[in-house]
C-alpha cells in the first residue's frame, strides 16, 4: 500500500479518489487519511489535481484522443460537439464555430491486429508535423476518436490536414491503417493562429 507505513502513496490516494479500490482496502485508506493530517492533505492535494486535469479536459484545449463514453459525458454537460467522419482514404470538409467546445474527427479503422497505434498529423505533402504515439485504444473498436485542440482550430486559418493511424508493431515496422483528409476552412473573424 505504501513505502513509508506511516503516509499512504499519492497513487494510492488517488486510487482512492477515483473509487478505483477494492471494499478493503478503501476502507483501510479512509481509516488511515481520517487519523492522519498528512496524508489528508496529500489527498486535499491529490483532488485538487484531479480537479484541474477534469478542467483542463473540458476545456477542449488538449489535442488527444478521447473515448465515447467521454463525449456523452460532455454532451450530457451541455457542452457543445462538433464531429468530422471522413471515409477511410477520403476527405471532409470541417470548420467549428464560436460556439464549439469540441472537435472530433471519427476516424473509422479496424484495430483488430494492431499492436501500437500513432495517430500522425501531416500536410497535404505528406511532411508529418504532429504524432501522437502509443494512442489507447481496444481491439473492439471500430474507431479512433481524435480531438483536435478547439482554441487551435478557432484561430487557424483555411488550411488542409492529413491525420494517418499507424500501427506500429513488435520491430518497429509501421503500417497505415486509414488515412484521412480534413479541408478546415476559416469561418471565425480575428487572426490567425499561423
């Protein structure tokens, strides 16, 4: 449970917070943190972390992939989702508008062999100038979902971009899974991000 018996793991602590212990063992950290002011202030500290990263993860900002059980959640909040499905090997045409909180581009793949999967952002000449490496995902799904920072998207300018999944495996080797072309055009008014 720990390296000092005295004070529980941030880790643990976190766990915790997270209702991701097991009857026992939970019941063993609320005894210790409620008998322990120091580590009820590392748990104080470890919420008010969590509490930012949920912000930072409603905010849109992050360029991530994120699951669907993660947009229902946004949606069911209110929030505002603008989502893209260009075929595989096909293209979209895509904006966002002041109102969007997010951007989704549904990228539609059989994952069932791939052993590692990057999700490569390139220009239209294939130069790469983004990778997300090691994106989660199971075998069972039928979809990456891709968040593309909506603050960058606001504030870019009419462009066109190429995301690739790449499924990288045991030696290295890597193998395009599905490529796919978002044409953005710029519909809000100020500058640009470029």
């Amino acid at each position: 449970m720990t390296a000092d018996p005295m004070h529980l793991d941030a880790a643990v602590l976190a766990d915790y917070w997270l209702g991701a212990l097991d009857a026992v063992e939970e019941a063993r950290v609320e005894e210790h943190v409620f008998a322990c002011g120091d580590c009820a202030a590392l748990l104080d500290e470890v919420r008010a972390m969590a509490e930012g990263v949920r912000q930072v993860a409603r905010s849109g900002v992050l360029m991530t992939t994120v699951s669907q059980e993660f947009l229902e959640y946004a949606k069911a909040e209110g929030l505002q989702i603008r989502q893209y499905a260009p075929p595989v090997g096909g293209s979209v045409q895509c904006t966002v508008s002041a109102e969007d909180d997010f951007l989704i581009g549904r990228l539609e793949v059989d994952l069932r062999e791939a052993k590692r999967v990057d999700l490569s952002l390139c220009g239209l000449d294939g130069s790469e100038q983004f990778r997300l490496t090691d994106i989660p995902f199971s075998h069972d799904d039928d979809a990456v979902l891709w968040q593309m920072s909506i603050r960058f998207a606001k504030a870019a300018p009419t462009s066109s971009m190429v995301a690739k999944l790449v499924n990288v495996d045991e030696s290295g080797t890597q193998s395009v899974m599905g490529e796919y072309t978002f044409h953005h055009t710029r519909t809000l008014p100020g500058p640009g991000a470029w």
